[in-house]
C-alpha cells in the first residue's frame, strides 16, 4: 500500500466510528426521550392536556367514511 492509500484508509476507518458513536449516542437520546441536560421540570405545565388514549376527531371519522366506500 502506498502512503496516501494508507492515509486514506486511516482517514476514513475514524470517520466511520465516529458515526457510530454518534448514532449510539443518538439513538440513545431517542430512546430514554431526553437529552443529558434536559431538565424534567421544562416538560411539565400545568395546562397540558392528558392522554386519554384513542379519541374519534373529525378527521378520523373523515378517514372512516371514506374509508367504506
């Protein structure tokens, strides 16, 4: 191998882990739904709505009539 193969290569090799580490780091903040210095206290207001689970909206009962045809 010439020198500038070699230097490519090497070039490259740490390009590659470094995207790796980057999208573990990624999915990891994907997964827990937070980032490292997110505070829980930002997240909660007192006017936010509950989750009540599966609700009809006018664009589902759209979707559903059109649906049936």
């Amino acid at each position: 191998m010439s020198r500038n193969t070699q230097s490519y290569t090497e070039q490259r090799r740490t390009f590659l882990k470094t995207m790796a580490v980057a999208g573990g780091a990624t999915a990891t903040v994907l997964l827990t739904g937070q980032a490292a210095g997110a505070s829980p206290e930002q997240n909660l207001s007192p006017e936010a709505p509950e989750n009540r689970g599966y609700h009809e909206t006018p664009h589902i009962r759209n979707y559903y009539r059109i649906a049936r045809l």
